[in-house]
C-alpha cells in the first residue's frame, strides 16, 4: 500500500479491510518521516505495533 492511501484510511471514520500478513488490522496513524503505520488487529486492540506501510494490503469492500 501506498503511503497517501493508508493516511486515507487512518483518517476516514469508514472501516476499510486492511491487512497485514494476512491478518485483519486497523491503522492508527502513519509515521510520515519513516514510512510506517501504527497499527493493531481487529481481534487483539491491545496488541499495538509499527509496521512498514508497504507490509499493508487493502481488499475489497468490508
């Protein structure tokens, strides 16, 4: 992914099917300096983690 469209996503209030090694996440905020996503999985809120932009995939509609 991009890293304009996962700054699309983490600002939109809209729920987007976004993946990271194939495990469903939501991106909190992308770091502009360092092209990484703050992100968690859907299943497991309190298991936060930096990730490179480019390990993200978006799929379809939700």
């Amino acid at each position: 992914m991009n890293k304009q469209r996962a700054k699309e996503i983490a600002a939109s209030p809209v729920m987007a099917n976004v993946t990271c090694d194939g495990i469903p996440v939501y991106i909190q905020h992308i770091d502009d300096d360092n092209d990484m996503a703050r992100i968690y999985p859907l299943d497991q809120p309190e298991q936060e983690m930096s990730v490179p932009v480019a390990s993200l995939r978006e799929h379809g509609e939700y």
